[in-house]
C-alpha cells in the first residue's frame, strides 16, 4: 500500500499499548513499518530493475528481522545525537530506553508492511528467497480512503478527548491513544474481512460462467477504492482474455456490457524474442495475465515494436494504456536494440 497507511499503521500499533515498556517505541514502529519500502532505491537503476526487486527479499519473512535491525540502528544513531543540555535529542519520555524490546516492536511493523502490501493486487515475494513466486490477496485498492479514514479517526480522537479532559480537570493515566488505537486496527481489520468475503462472491460468480462458450482456465478479481462491491474481473481462457465489471452486491458479471476481449497472439519469433529479453523476463515473472502486442515498424527504424502488458491493471473504464506496462524495440534482426516501462517512450517515439 501507499507510504501514509503503513506509516499510519505503525502509529496506531504502538499507542494501542505497546509504547508502555520502552521510551521511542512510536517512533521505531513508524519508521519501521515503512522501512521495507527502501528497495525502491532500486529504481536509480531504472524501472526495469525496480520491477524486478521491488517488493522482494525486504518485503519477505526472511528479510523482516533484517529491516527490524536496520530500522533499530537508525533509531539508535539518532539517540546518540545529543542536545545541550547532553540527552539524546529525540529522547522525550521519561521511560527507559529498552533495545531489546524496541526490536521487537520494530520486527512487529516490519511484518505489519508484508500483511498491508499482501492485501492489495500487486503482489509480494514473502518467501523469498526460498520461493520468488509473487503472492496476493486482491482485496484492497492500493490507496483505500476508508482505511486511512479509520487510522486517522483512530490517532486524532484520543487528542481531542485529551483537550477535553484538560478542560474539565481530569488526569491523565499513562500514554494517552490506547482505546482510538485498537479502534482503528478493529475498523482495519473488520474492512479486509468484509472486503474478503465480497471478494469470494466475486470470484464465485465469475467461476460459474462460460466466456463466448469457453471454459475458463485462470479468473480473478482486483479491487476498486472505496466500493467494496465493485470488482475489476479478468478471465483466460486457451484462446483470450476478457475483462469485465462484476458486482458483488448482486453478484453479477458485466451488468452493462462493458466486457473487452483480448485474443491471445500468436507466438511468433518476434515475441520469443521480446520474451527472451531482460524487459520480458522480469515482466512474465511479474504479470499474472499477460499480453503482448506487437507493431512492424516501416519508417526510418526497421524493426518491431513489442508492447507489454499486464490485464489485472487495464480496468474497463480505462482508455489508452493501462500503467506499468513495458516495451522491447528489436531490429530487423530480432536483437533487442531498447527496452523500458511505459514511464518512458521508445527512442523512435520522442524522434520528431
């Protein structure tokens, strides 16, 4: 998911009573429920190899103790930043600094950051590297307002009650935040499990049909935001695709008649040879309906253009190209001269 809700998260977990034992606990669940995000650094190599690491080892069970120990030592360095008056700077309870259980703590929001990215559609490896197969539960768009309505309702409620308190002379016991803490990781909690359950409807009625007569081989279906009724469908069969709108209200498949079909290509010696490269490789690990689409190029550059694209992420409504699709420029000779993600055009495309 987004930055904001693992951030979010990591707060809400520690003011639901876990930031009682150790001075900085809030601050070392934060910083450690995003921690696993670094491997975007991967994308200053460009997009082909973010695709490739991103939500990999750090995203895994393996790589969750290693990100909790990192987050720690960082935490630590700031603590050895003293102020003036010679305290740690960002030391401000009056707590004891407990490293031992801050690890804890840490590896607890680092495997909150798998459970979160698990949910949505993308994907995680998080057995790797045992197992670099990508795994989702496809329930939750990748930005969910309603999530981060809850986390939020949940961190700024007990700061009003606070101000109230003040008001009318009440004291305070401990932390304050526990009670709108677990509030918002029930309300978390109770959405993935609706969501779930509107999931399988989905699923269920997509599995019950025939597509122009066929039987399907693969289906699924990705979320919308907000809408927990609304669903993005995808079905393979051995000769297409389609895509379709389902309602899991109902549940019924393609209400509007807004299905696209999409005819497997042929599999020619362009297309192994666009498989066959680095852009291919990763995208075909990646993908889970993948399509390609292949253009003869006839004007200065002899050669061929081969287009990538995932289906999970073309939804119905969507014009023109849907995001993280790839390319592979090959010559005449079906070597690959360029290869890249959609966020950049082919040399032949920026040409005037």
């Amino acid at each position: 998911m987004e930055p904001v809700t693992h951030f979010l998260t990591g707060a809400c977990l520690s003011r639901a009573g876990l930031n009682r034992k150790s001075a900085l606990a809030t601050l070392t669940m934060v910083l450690a429920a995003e921690a696993s995000d670094l491997d975007i650094l991967w994308g200053l190599r460009g997009q082909i190899e973010n695709l490739q690491h991103h939500r990999g080892i750090t995203h895994s069970f393996v790589g969750a103790p290693v990100v909790a120990a990192a987050t720690l030592g960082f935490i630590y360095l700031l603590y050895l930043w003293k102020g003036p008056s010679g305290k740690p700077r960002i030391l401000r309870s009056k707590l004891p600094v407990r490293w031992g259980y801050l690890y804890w703590l840490a590896l607890i929001a680092a495997l909150s950051h798998i459970l979160l990215d698990y949910t949505t559609s993308y994907g995680i490896r998080m057995f790797a590297p045992f197992d670099w197969r990508w795994y989702s539960w496809d329930i939750v768009f990748i930005v969910e307002p309603v999530i981060l309505l809850a986390l939020i309702t949940g961190l700024a409620l007990p700061s009003l009650f606070g101000l109230i308190n003040q008001e009318i002379g009440a004291r305070s016991k401990g932390p304050r935040g526990r009670g709108g803490a677990i509030f918002a990781l029930l309300c978390l909690a109770l959405v993935w499990g609706y969501r779930d359950y509107q999931h399988r409807r989905a699923l269920s009625a997509m599995g019950s049909l025939l597509y122009k007569g066929a039987v399907p081989v693969k289906y699924a279906a990705y979320p919308y935001w907000v809408n927990p009724f609304r669903w993005h469908g995808v079905v393979e069969t051995e000769a297409f695709f389609q895509t379709m709108p389902v309602d899991s209200m109902t549940p019924e498949v393609d209400r509007q008649n807004q299905a696209r079909t999409y005819f497997k290509p042929e599999v020619t010696p362009v297309t192994q040879a666009a498989k066959a490269s680095h852009l291919g490789r990763v995208y075909l690990d990646w993908a889970v309906f993948p399509i390609t689409q292949t253009e003869p190029l006839l004007g200065k550059f002899k050669g061929y253009l081969v287009r990538f694209q995932d289906l999970r992420l073309v939804y119905p409504e969507m014009r023109g190209r849907g995001p993280l699709g790839g390319w592979v420029l090959l010559g005449p000779d079906l070597r690959v001269q360029e290869e890249g993600m959609n966020s950049r055009k082919p040399s032949i495309e920026e040409e005037p």
